[in-house]
C-alpha cells in the first residue's frame, strides 16, 4: 500500500488522544499555560463534567493578535528558545508546558474560543477553533486589564466515540477537582477558583510563598488534620532538594489517594517516588496502609526528562538512586526527629467513643460484687506484691515494695485507690507523664502536666524491642546461613539482569546471589533472620519490586516482618501486672524511642488526652 501524508486535521486528532484524554486533561494543559504566563489569579468553570463546556480565565500576560494566530498551529509555542544554530534544547525545560500541542489538539475535537489582552498595552482579540477550522483574529471585549479567557465548548463533540469513553458527569467533575487540587498544591502563591456547574467548589487566595503558606494551602486542600499531623521535610543532597510534608504514620491512609508528588512544580506520578515513599514507612506501616504526603523535588532540569509522554505525567531521572535516596533519607529524618508523637486524629477518635452517663442507678458495692472484682483491673499503685515483682527486661531496674507506694492506713492491695500518691513534679513534666493506674493489665494511665495519657503496654515495648533489633543489625552485617544446595532460579533475562545488578544491596541485607546464565540467578546465602525460606518466592517477588520501584521492598519487608514477630514474642504482654517504676521506666523509654509514637504496623501506642478535652466531656467548658 502506498505511503500517505496525513492532513493536518486528522494529525491534530491523533495528538488529542494522547494529550487530551478527558476534561481534566483539557484543563490542566490550559491551567499550566495560565501559570506560565505568570498569572496570580486563575479561575476555572466547567459544566457538564466538562465536556458541555470549560472556561479558563487568568491575569498573565497575556498575547498579541499575532500571537493568538501562532498559538493554536501545531508544535507552535513561546517556552522553548532556540540557540544562534537553530537548535532547541529539550533536557533544559524550566516551563510546564513546551511541546505547543495542547491548544490545536483541542481545537480540533471541540469549540475553542481564546480572548487576549497582552500586559504591554492594546486592544483584546479573539480567535475561534471549531473541530480544527481555524476562524480569523477579530477584536473583541475582555473583563480585564490583561490576561486570557479560554473557552472549550461540547469537548470531542468531532470525535464521537471518544465520548462513549468518558465516565459519568460526577466522576468527571471529581477528576477536575482533583487536578486543580495538584496544581494549587505546587503553587501557593497562585489564587484559584473552581466553579463546577455554577457551584463554587473551591475558593483558594494566595498564600505567601514559603513553608508557612505551603501548609495553609495544604490545610485548605487537604483538611486540617493534615495540617496538624504533617512533618515538615527540607533535605537537600548534591544540589537536588526534597520540601514537602509527610504525614505521621499513625495518620495513615487506606490507599494512596493522599499522596501528591511534584518535580519542579509538575505534579507527575512516577513508580520511583512513590517505591521511595514506600520503603521510607517500610518500618512503620502494615502493607495495606499507606502515607499521606506532599513532596516537592526541585532538581537542574538537564537532570531530569520530562518528555516522556505527550500528557507530561511520566519523568524520569539521570540518577534514579540519588533521588530515591534523598527521598528515604529525608523521610526518615523527619519520621525520627518527630520521637513518640502520635497523630492527634488518635485523641479525636478515642473522644468521640465516649458517651454521656445516662443516669442509671449503679448497684450497692460489695466486695463480692462483679463491679468490685472489676478493679482487679485497675492496679495502679496497687498492684500486688507477688505481681509486680517481675521488672521487664530493658528497662531501668529501678525497683519499689508495692507496700511502700499504698497510702498510709489502706492494708488491703486489691482495694480501689481513690487518691494515689503525689509523685515529684518532674515526673509529671515529661511528655508522656507519670504512671498513675494500669487498667485490665494491658493499658497504662499515666498523668501529664496538662491531661492524661493512656499506654498499650504491649505495642509500646514491642516498638522498643524492634527499634533496638534494627539498630543492632545496624551496627554490624546480617548474619547469613549458606544454602546446602545452592539455589538456581529462572527469571526472564532482564529480570535476572535487574537482580544480578542489585547483588551488592541484597549482600548488605543477607543474601548472596550471582547471574547464572541468561535468565537465571545463583543463590548461595539467605539471611538466617528467615529461617527456612521459601528461596524461588523470595528472589520473585524481589525481581517484581526491582521492576515496580527499583529496589529489593520484598527483602527488606520480609526482614522487617520478621523482626516485627521477634520483638512482638519478645515484649511485654498483655495482661502482665506490671509495678509503677516498670510503667514509668517504659514511659521514659518511649520519650528516648523514635517512632514510640506508633506501633510496627502503625497503630498508636498511646492516646493523650488534654486537659480541655475532659473538661468538654463534662461541660466544665
């Protein structure tokens, strides 16, 4: 068959499909045009989903009637400079937008209306694209002293079956929100406005730029949970920097909805990042849970690609290790500098299960009664002699006769403690208080200088146990057990290449392997940590983590879960009496721990209540 040169017109229909996929896409490219024209005001309509029509209105710079001509021609763009040879350089992009396809792909399925007014003075103009018949400039009025009005009517009407793609109304309206959340989280110093068929759905004013008004903007975005349970992250390693806020891993989320990357103010979604912000909560989150995070990563654009595909989504980096390192790195600084706290949802919802007493009659007290031998649980200072004996290993072995902590005249251990005995005033000061109560043998009731902590003794000494398994294998290599047999397993060939190149990380964790072949992979040492491990598994599923995120997640899991079980059947149990020196040397211990805060599979190890929250629940305010 012979070769044909296609029209222009089915050219621009063919890019459509990859650059405008739905309405959302349609918006971001035009919101991205907006904020290289240096707009501090964007305001965005869309009716319909966005397919009956969207409008696009901003206060940049605007463009001259020549250039409203040029704008809509294919690959025809402002952002790219060429050089005295004519040569355009694309590993230098400092602008969102570049490739000049957006506008006439656009035009060429939908109605296109652009009006311009350019900052530097003259009248507006206009110009209209109907399914990619380019109508003449002609003047026209604008609202404002400069700046742009795009409208998009009856999107892909030109291209039908497109439309039997696009999902509901609703969902379509929810994905435009979501853009414009990306796009007003990369830039804070920016006003935005979505109106969604005639309903205002967000009202952004700026924000001054920085950290400050980054965590507002955030706040608005993402609510004000958020707010108070982000760290801030500000890393920087061999002139890549790494900014943002990553949420605590107590305020973890069911899916990865809730996190947002950027490179260079590009909101993209990239395998690499996202395995890096995996393996950073690696330690702290079970597999289902996920971090909710805001990370910015500003790097020299000749390190980075960003065309990788037309929609601009997709970057990929020179040196993929360094970033994924800074990233790890960071988080995990951040996560550590932030010691035993816990997330304040933690507190919100152990005050919303408490209920109001309804004013029933208690029953008489006898001392054979089920509310008396209910405080069998509650052993606070009481604790018997025979029971608080035991002092739980790690801990300070500071050491008391349960008979000297009782008040003076209470003969009886078992007997409810309506005033326990003052402790000094620095105990009360630390952060997670003085031990007062343990209750049915699991929790510690301690006091703080300004409300009341409750401990689950068993997550919270597990945390210890694990932290110190970590920094234990820290200190010195894995210790590996050599294979009777070594092992062979089959791998597509650039699945062994992958594993084979990752062969010097996984010795570091305990694992020796070599190529074997051209799709194969020798095992010689597993770490002993493992046990009897199922090899063929383990090398898979670590070939699959090396293809998805580019680094052995699996390994590294299964060892953290095994260390997990370890410090879970070597920790303090629950039910286990324990005396008040063992529950304040655990409470010490926790405020010296990282990540106290939060048990191996991020559940909280304490809920700290304030003062001004009891004092709501019984209307003292």
């Amino acid at each position: 068959m012979p070769i044909r040169r296609l029209p222009p017109e089915t050219v621009n229909r063919i890019a459509a499909g990859e650059v405008v996929e739905r309405p959302s896409s349609a918006i971001k490219e035009l919101v991205e045009n907006a904020l290289d024209a240096g707009a501090g005001r964007i305001e965005i309509q869309a009716d319909g989903g966005g397919l009956s029509r969207i409008l696009i209105a901003d206060d940049g710079h605007g463009m001259a009637p020549d250039q409203l001509a040029l704008c809509v021609e294919r690959h025809a763009t402002s952002k790219l400079e060429p050089d005295d040879a004519g040569d355009v350089d694309l590993l230098r992009i400092h602008t969102l937008g570049f490739r000049g396809e957006a506008l006439p792909s656009i035009g060429s399925v939908a109605r296109l209306t652009i009006t311009s007014r350019p900052k530097e003075g003259g009248d507006a103009h206009q110009i209209t694209v109907e399914g990619g018949d380019q109508r003449p400039v002609a003047p026209a009025g604008f609202p404002g002293p400069h700046g742009a009005r795009v409208e998009v009517r009856d999107l892909f009407y030109a291209t039908p079956a497109r439309l039997k793609f696009m999902k509901s109304e609703r969902a379509e309206a929810m994905a435009i929100s979501e853009e414009i959340k990306r796009q007003a989280m990369a830039h804070e110093a920016v006003a935005f406005t979505l109106d969604l068929d005639g309903k205002t759905v967000l009202r952004l004013p700026p924000e001054h730029p920085g950290d400050h008004g980054r965590l507002k903007r955030l706040a608005a975005l993402l609510g004000r949970d958020f707010e108070a349970n982000a760290l801030l992250i500000d890393q920087e390693r061999d002139g890549v920097r790494l900014t943002g806020y990553a949420g605590l891993p107590t305020y973890s989320r069911g899916n990865a909805a809730h996190q947002y990357l950027f490179v260079n103010g590009r909101p993209v979604k990239d395998r690499l990042l996202q395995g890096a912000l995996r393996g950073a909560y690696a330690d702290f989150l079970a597999r289902d849970r996920h971090p909710a995070a805001v990370l910015f990563l500003d790097i020299d654009p000749l390190y980075v690609d960003v065309n990788v595909h037309p929609a601009k989504a997709e970057v990929r980096f020179r040196d993929p290790a360094l970033v994924r390192g800074l990233i790890v790195g960071a988080l995990r600084h951040a996560l550590a500098a932030a010691g035993h706290r816990a997330s304040t949802t933690v507190a919100a919802d152990a005050l919303s299960g408490f209920r109001a007493h309804e004013g029933v009659a208690a029953p008489a007290y006898s001392p054979t009664s089920p509310s008396a031998q209910g405080w069998s649980g509650w052993q606070g200072w009481a604790a018997p002699a025979s029971q608080s004996a035991q002092i739980l290993p790690g801990l300070n072995e500071r050491s008391a006769r349960v008979e000297d902590l009782l008040p003076p005249g209470l003969s009886s251990p078992q007997s409810p403690i309506p005033n326990p005995p003052s402790l000094p005033p620095s105990e009360i000061d630390f952060p997670l208080g003085a031990a007062r109560a343990q209750l049915h043998g699991t929790y510690i009731v301690a006091q703080t200088r300004d409300g009341l902590v409750v401990v689950d003794q068993h997550a919270a000494h597990e945390r210890l146990v694990y932290e110190r398994m970590k920094a234990q294998m820290a200190e010195g290599a894995v210790t590996r057990q050599a294979l009777l047999a070594p092992e062979v397993v089959e791998l597509d060939p650039a699945e062994a290449e992958r594993v084979a190149g990752k062969a010097d990380e996984l010795a570091e964790l305990g694992l020796i392997v070599e190529p074997f072949g051209a799709g194969a992979v020798l095992v010689r040492e597993t770490p002993a940590l493992l046990g009897d491990t199922d090899v063929q598994g383990l090398i898979r599923d670590i070939a699959d983590d090396l293809a998805e995120h580019g680094a052995a997640l699996s390994l590294k899991e299964r060892m953290a879960e095994v260390c997990g079980t370890m410090a879970c059947h070597g920790s303090v149990r629950a039910g286990r009496v324990l005396s008040a020196p063992e529950m304040n040397a655990l409470l010490r211990q926790m405020e010296a721990t990282p990540h106290s805060g939060q048990c191996n599979h991020g559940r909280p190890t304490y809920v700290e209540l304030k003062l001004g929250d009891l004092e709501k629940l019984f209307g003292r305010r």
